[in-house]
C-alpha cells in the first residue's frame, strides 16, 4: 500500500508503517503550501492509496466524495498524544 503523510503528521507515526510504501510531504517535493484540495489531488495522480493527516477539519473543507485516495485523520498531530492513543 502507498502511503503519503500530509506535513503535519509527526514522523513517529512512520515506524508503524514498516510493510507500506511511505512518503512525506517533503520527501515528495510538492508546493509548499497547497490547499487540501490540492494535496488530495497530488496524492491521487501520484498513485498513493491513502493520505494521513491531522487536518481534523479536512472532512468538512472539502468534498471527499469520489476520491480514490483513502483519508486517515489522526486526532493530533503531537507525538506523545498520538503515541499513547496507539497503545490503548
């Protein structure tokens, strides 16, 4: 599976992942500041599967409908909160 992290993801997150395809926002090179319907569409020509963000309001800043790329919101974007929400 191809995964791309939205910038605000805590690379933390990446160890997890260890059997997926992952790539950073940086790592990809892309405008430094796109809209989220800009990032969505990137992520989607590039071929990822899905997109995690922490972007809690993406949902409600943009029509998700159709999309062929799967959203994960992660409910921070701070690692130690994020860390000790995997554990449980």
């Amino acid at each position: 599976m191809r995964i791309v992290f939205d910038k605000n993801v805590p690379v933390g997150v990446r160890p997890f992942l260890l059997k997926h395809e992952v790539r950073t926002f940086v790592e990809m090179q892309w405008h430094p500041q796109p809209g989220n319907g800009e990032l969505l569409k990137a992520s989607e020509a590039a071929g990822f599967d899905v997109m995690v963000t922490c972007d809690q309001n993406i949902r409600y800043q943009q029509n998700l409908r159709g999309r062929k790329l799967a959203l994960v919101v992660l409910g921070s974007n701070i690692w130690p909160v994020v860390r000790i929400t995997e554990r449980r």
